[in-house]
C-alpha cells in the first residue's frame, strides 16, 4: 500500500519528504532502493546538525515542510508513532494520518491523529486505484 499512494503521489507531482529520528534513515532508505526518492530528509544527522528538537516537538516536521516549500497547513503527515503524530498535531498540519501497524489505534488518534488507517492504501478511499 504505501509504495503504491508513494507512486500516486510522484505522479501528481506532490512533493515529498522523509522525517525519521533515526540517524541511519538515508542508509535505510538506500537499502530498500528509495534513497533518491525523497526531496528532502530530515533525519536524526539533520535535526542535531540543525539543532531541532526530536518528536514529538513538531520542529523536524516544520522543516521538512520549509525545505520542500510547503504550508503545513496545506500539507499531510503520516506516522505510525504517537510521538510523530504528536508532533504533526502540535505543528499544525492540515492532515496527521496515522498508520496503525497493530494494536496502536487508540494510541494514535489519542495523540493527535486526524484518522488512523492500518495501511496507508486506505487513505485512497474505497474504488481508487493508485
């Protein structure tokens, strides 16, 4: 599912970031050969070099939208952490989905979620094809 809404998305010229506390994200990202994806990444190297404070403070969020150009308010954050969805609440994105990967559900719309899915497919709503 997430690999098919990533290639909708490419293909309606939607830009896209990764934000991941992870300091390995760009090596993760190439392994699983998405590491030219991405517009922009702010991992765990970023967000120290940068300053920013981690999930579920929304700063590394904020700059991901800043680098892409983009208006939170007008823009989507997906997550499967109540931390990330924390952070995209607090950051005031226009959307915070959260991904639900078991047993997380509550979890997620308590922190802040505008709707939880169990795979990011759903977000496609019944009869779309992406």
């Amino acid at each position: 599912g997430t690999v098919e809404v990533l290639d909708l998305l490419d293909r309606l010229g939607t830009p896209q970031a990764i934000v991941s506390s992870s300091k390995n994200a760009r090596a993760v990202l190439a392994a699983a050969g998405m590491g030219e994806r991405f517009a922009v990444i702010v991992d765990g190297v970023a967000a120290a070099a940068e300053g920013l404070p981690g999930k579920p403070a929304p700063d590394t969020f904020l700059r991901a939208a800043a680098l892409l150009g983009a208006d939170p308010a007008k823009s989507v954050v997906v997550e499967d952490a109540s931390s990330g969805v924390a952070a995209g609440a607090a950051g005031g994105f226009a959307v915070v989905v959260g991904v639900d990967r078991g047993g997380n559900a509550e979890a997620l719309a308590a922190a802040g979620a505008s709707i939880v899915v169990s795979d990011l497919a759903d977000t496609l709503g019944e009869g779309a094809t992406a």
